[in-house]
C-alpha cells in the first residue's frame, strides 16, 4: 500500500504539469478555436528562459521565477500580433499547422542560441533535495511544490475568470466572437491577453518541471500526452484540462510500475480511446452549443 501511495502521489505531480500544459490548449482553443500544438514548445522556451535567468544571470529563483513568466506573456503577446494574427480568417488547418510550424522553429532556434544548444541543464530550487517523511512515505519537496503550486494558479485563474472584467470578456469572446464584439469588447485584444496567459502557463509549467526532468531542447515533447489530457477532459473544458493531466498521470505511473514494459508509453492514448467511447465529448466537455 505504501509503495501505491508513493506511485499515486508521484503520478499527481506529473499530472500536474501535464494538465498545465493541457490548460495552455485549452485556453487557446476556447478563445480562438485553434489546436497550437506548439504548447509543448512554448514550455521549452519557459524552461530555457528560467535556466538563462536563474543559473546563467544568477538570479534568486523566485525573481528568476517572475522574470520568466513575464517574458512568456510578452513572448506569447508578440507571437499572436506578428505571427497569427495574419492567419486570420484562414482555414483552421492553415492555423494549426502555422502552430506546427512554430514548435519546430522554436526547438531549431533553441539549439542554435549560445549558452543554450542541444546539452541537458538543471535548475537548482531553494527545495531542491528535500524530503519529507509522513508514515512509511518518503515525499519529494519538488513533487509536493508541483502538486502545492498547481492548485494555488488554478484557484487564481479560477478567480481570474469568475471576478475580473478581463477573464469575463475572454469567457465571452471564448463563446461567441462575433456577438462578444458587438458588445463593445475588443475581441483582437483578448485573443493576445489570452496568448500571453497560455505563454504564461506553460512558463509556469516549465519552472515546476524544469527541477525534475531538466531542461533541454525536446522536453517541450511532453506536450504529445497533455494533449490526450485535454481530450480526456473534454477539448475547451479548464476542469477538464486538470482532470484529464491528473488521470493522464497517475495511470502512466501505475501502469510504467505494474505493467510490462513498454505499456507506460501508451497508457495516455489507451485512457484517450477508452473515455471517448464512453463519452465522444470527454468527461467534462458538452456537445459544442455556444452561449453569451
């Protein structure tokens, strides 16, 4: 039971970071209707960017921290003006595949900036090593902070859209674009406040990550299984999002642990498979009807 425990707890916290990742699609897609499979990518970047300023600039972490999220949301603010707003109106293959295209740049561009290139870096936290003992479990600080860290951002982000006139519009332009704009909110300028906050979280995702796995350049490939977390949950659904990264989590922990070798890998799209004969529209997705 105590060895379960442990594989349960540790497979929380990667689903934490997975539903992060999965809440980064989820926010896209809700505001413009877009799949950006370049979330993964962007986590990358995050992570790059906290390692250039936490260990290369030698900045307290948590600074480095808020550094790095503030460069992702500005990061993610420019990408949308340059870049996707001029794909708009296009074919949404054109947009997803623009996304595509993205996540590619990004990973060559890492590996050519100096400093960076294609080794493998760690991020050392004020936690880092710590280990607290309840019972018979031996709990890594760095996956209690990620379990700690997840549920504070989605209570803020919950507060962000339930008690703000910013996460109400986005909520509105998310259902209906056309009629959110002829009420007056500047539908342009949301899609860029909603790039920046999913730029942000996958930041923030990284920074949890980044003391666990490293940093390095194909880490943002963990983004290929918080996709399934997002379509568990049910693709526009933010509940969902963290419910799907949980399961996605925990049941790759289980099954790497109890299982042959080889059905971790394809637990994620086995779950997926399985939900969505139960349930074509995820646990917590609805049959697409929109609403003002």
């Amino acid at each position: 039971m105590i060895q379960f425990l442990q594989l349960v707890v540790s497979g929380i916290a990667v689903g934490c970071v997975l539903a992060l990742i999965a809440l980064g699609f989820t926010l896209i897609y809700k505001a413009t209707e877009t799949v950006n499979f370049a979330q993964g990518d962007l986590m990358m970047l995050g992570g790059f960017a906290a390692y250039t300023a936490i260990v290369l600039f030698g900045l307290p972490f948590w600074l480095g921290a808020i550094v790095t999220l503030a460069a992702m949301a500005l990061f993610g603010a420019g990408l949308d003006r340059v870049v996707l707003r001029r794909v708009l109106g296009q074919p949404q293959f054109a947009v997803v595949m623009m996304t595509v295209g993205i996540g590619f740049m990004l990973r060559g561009l890492a590996s050519m900036v100096p400093g960076w290139g294609t080794e493998t870096y760690t991020i050392k936290t004020p936690y880092s090593g710590e280990v607290l003992r309840a019972g018979g479990l031996a709990l890594s600080a760095e996956y209690l902070m990620v379990i700690v860290m997840t549920v504070l951002l989605c209570s803020a982000l919950y507060a962000f859209f339930r008690f703000t006139r910013v996460g109400v519009a986005m909520q509105a332009a998310s259902q209906n674009q056309l009629a959110a704009y002829y009420m007056g909110i500047p539908v342009a300028r949301v899609n860029t406040l909603v790039w920046a906050l999913s730029a942000a979280v996958a930041g923030f995702a990284a920074l949890l990550l980044a003391p666990i796995t490293f940093v390095h350049t194909n880490m943002g490939f963990i983004g290929l299984k918080a996709f399934p977390a997002a379509v568990i949950g049910g693709f526009g659904s933010v509940p969902g999002a963290i419910a799907g990264g949980l399961a996605i989590g925990v049941v790759e922990a289980l099954a790497g642990f109890y299982l042959p070798e080889g059905f971790k890998d394809i637990a994620a799209y086995i779950v997926v498979l399985v939900v969505l004969m139960v349930r074509p529209h995820g646990l917590f997705g609805g049959a697409g009807r929109k609403k003002v």
